[in-house]
C-alpha cells in the first residue's frame, strides 16, 4: 500500500482537522474530580489538570492504583465521558480501579502535532509542531506532580482521538517506555506527509524488547484508514514479540463518534479487573 498522500486527500484531512477540534461540551454527569494547575517551564504557561480518583481511593492508605493520562483532558472536552465511563466500569467490577488524569487544552493544535514539511498541514493553526515540548510537560513536569499527590503505582496509559491519537502513536514510537499502554482511536497519521508511518518499521527495530500494549482504531475516514492499515501491516510483520498489539477497522464510525464507542469495550478489555495483564 503506497504511503504518499494526494493533495486533495491531505486537504481534506486538513479542513476535517480545522472543523473537529476534538473538545466536546461536557454533556455526561461528570464524576467527582479534583483540579489542580502546574506552571509548566517546558510549555511557558500554566496548565490545568482534572484529576478522577477510583471508588475506594483514600490518601492516607496503602493502595496505590495506576495512571490513564489524556489529552483533551478538559472538563469541556472528554474528560467527562472517559471518566464516567471508567467510573462506571469499575463499579460494575469489569475494570481495575485506576486514575484519570486529564490534561486541558491551551493550544490542541500545536502540542499533539510533531514537525511538519507539508504546507497545508501548517495550515490547520497558527502554531504546530509542539509535541516534543509537550511530551516534556507530560513526562518531567505532570508524571512528578501526580505520583507526589496521589497514590499511584509506576504502571500509566495513554487514551485520545484524532490529533491526540496522533500524539500517542508518535509518543510510541520515539519514547515508548513513557506508558505501558497507548490507545489511539481514529489518530491523524497522514500528519507530515504519513512520516510516522514511513518510519515505522525502522523504529520498530531499534527497539527489540518493548512490552507495551498498542491498540488502534479508525473510522470512515479514507486518509486514517489507509495510513492505520499500513501501519497494521508492518506491525504484523515487524512488531516485537513482547509488544501486544491490536489495529481495530470501525467503517460503522465517524470522526466525532468513534471516541464514544470504543472507550467503553477497550477500556474494559485493556483494564480487565484481574491483576493478569490482558491481550488486547
């Protein structure tokens, strides 16, 4: 399957991008949170975090419990859905209990996207190409602030869409060891020409031992399809044998569906209530 992009698919893509921002108006009954803020040196502005505790959470205890982390993490974005659903699956005891830490938006555009070479990618905001800081913010500055206030083990996953989804794919292959596991749904990966997919293979090698758990999904979005089947191709071929994988088609979805009907039956595959961790 050829890798190169036409212009009129990467146009597209772009002008899907400019339309779908990714947030959402809160509309579920968010679960109680907390809320903090960390002047970040690494992005040079303060950043908001919501924070979801589990059923059965006490500060003062001995539990710990691990980390889901997500972009579009604001309380008008997705935080409220993700949280409401892991919620509700860990009452129903279909999901270990875990953290959710939503990271708020300031600039979506320019911290889910790397470098760029491709003109009409530029095009989509007045600053791209900040995941490298973003990344720093996430890992030097709000992973340090989290296991200092909350009770959490060294055991952290990943969960967004769309440019988010791209985010975590590029975090998987240039810092794989930052989470143990990345779920993008529907990620942009025609981002710079489909470079992430191009390198694939390369990146796959150059690390023999990973352990992770990657689960990706698309909807009815041509130019994510092909570079997600591609993508699928090589990790059938190339993929570490300690890594589990899984690439999920959902022609049945749209872009502004699929984050909502994959995180209940994922979450719940990938954070299955026994301490055994779980294929995909």
């Amino acid at each position: 399957m050829g890798l190169k992009k036409m212009a009129g698919l990467l146009m597209s893509a772009a002008a899907a991008v400019a339309a779908m921002d990714g947030t959402a108006a809160a509309q579920e009954t968010m679960p109680p949170h907390q809320t903090f803020t960390i002047e970040s040196h690494a992005l040079a502005e303060t950043r908001r975090i919501n924070v979801y505790t589990p059923p059965g959470y006490d500060p003062a205890g001995a539990t710990r419990f691990p980390v889901l982390y997500m972009p579009d993490g604001g309380v008008e974005e997705d935080f409220p859905h993700v949280a409401a659903t892991v919620d509700a699956a860990i009452r129903a005891g279909e999901m270990r209990p875990m953290l959710v830490v939503g990271i708020e938006n300031t600039e979506r555009r320019r911290d889910m996207t790397g470098p760029t070479q491709v003109a009409n990618d530029r095009k989509i905001a007045p600053h791209v190409g900040g995941s490298a800081a973003f990344r720093r913010f996430i890992a030097r500055e709000l992973m340090p602030q989290v296991r200092r206030r909350y009770r959490v083990t060294r055991e952290t996953a990943i969960v967004g869409e769309s440019l988010a989804g791209l985010f975590i794919v590029e975090t998987f292959f240039l810092q794989p060891r930052l989470f143990d596991t990345y779920v993008a749904f529907s990620p942009s990966l025609w981002w710079n020409g489909g470079e992430l997919v191009q390198k694939a293979e390369a990146r796959l090698r150059s690390h023999p031992n990973l352990r992770n758990t990657l689960y990706m999904s698309s909807a009815d979005e041509e130019d994510i399809v092909r570079e997600a089947t591609h993508l699928a191709e090589i990790l059938r071929a190339h993929a570490p044998p300690g890594l589990h994988w899984r690439y999920h088609p959902r022609p049945d979805e749209h872009h502004n569906t699929i984050y909502h009907a994959e995180e209940n039956p994922v979450l719940r595959s990938l954070f299955p209530p026994a301490t055994t961790a779980v294929s995909p």
